[in-house]
C-alpha cells in the first residue's frame, strides 16, 4: 500500500507498524494541484492501493479525533449544485467514517449540518482512479486557522 500524506508531520496520526509495512510513501505538499502532480510522478494510480492521512478541520466533531472518511466531494460555498461524491474503501467497516469535503482554501464556515471534515486534497486524490483507496483524518481544528496552527505544531 501507498500512503499519501501532504506534509511529513502527518504521517503521525499512523501507527508506525502502518509505516513501516508501507510500499512507499508520497509527501505531496498542500494542495490539490500539488498531490496530484506529485502522485503523478511517483506511481500509476490505476495500479495501486493507497491510503491517504492528513489533519482536517471539522464543524462538529472533536479536536484531536481520528475518523475514517467515506466519500470525498469538492467543497463550493455558495453554489447551489450538489456534486456527487466519491466512495472511498473503507478500512474498518465497525468504525464510523464521514464524509471529507475539499475546497482550495482554508474552510472557516460551512453550511453543512451533518458532521463532515475538510481538507485541501482528498478530492483530488480520489479522482486520479485508485485500484483502491481509503483515507483517515485526524482532527485538529473546529473551523479555526489558530487551532490549526496550535494543534499540528
């Protein structure tokens, strides 16, 4: 398996025997153009499993909590269209997983309801076509950019 993290720090969130049983490991940097260049790069995605970890910001679900992400869509404020999502695999079928929603900026305020997480890349990675792909998140922000910065230090 590939993992796929956008900044070293991140791959934190894994146990290290996750780590280590990796086939490589992609530091993309932040952003969706940057992941997939890199992605690019390094493998053909069509042929690979990978799972993809980051830190997140969430409207709803506590600072620090680790989730498993079900389905990854662009996030829009302010249009009206709903994008259909992307269903990711899913690592623990026990375990509950929400929806991760990517925009290009830093989400301080959303208008979704159901407890969603946010990031910068997810979306994009998803669309490369994986042979399979899963994500976990670790939260470290409510919507906050001082939280963000305070809690992935």
């Amino acid at each position: 398996m590939i993992i796929i993290a956008a900044k070293a720090s991140e791959l934190e969130i894994l146990d290290e025997d996750v780590i280590n049983d990796a086939e490589k490991i992609i530091i993309t940097g932040v952003g969706g153009m940057n992941a997939v260049k890199k992605i690019l790069q390094a493998v053909d995605p069509s042929e690979e499993d990978a799972l993809n970890v980051g830190y997140v910001g969430s409207n709803s679900i506590e600072i620090g909590k680790k989730v498993q992400i079900s389905a990854t869509g662009t996030h829009h404020p302010g249009v009206e269209f709903k994008e259909k999502l992307i269903q990711l695999d899913q690592i623990n079928i026990d375990q509950d997983s929400v929806p991760c929603y990517t925009s290009t900026d830093f989400v301080t305020q959303t208008n979704i309801k159901e407890p969603a997480v946010f990031d910068m890349e997810l979306a994009f990675i998803a669309g490369l076509n994986w042979h399979s792909l899963s994500a976990i998140k670790q939260v470290s922000d409510n919507l906050n950019l001082e939280q963000y910065e305070r809690s992935t230090k």
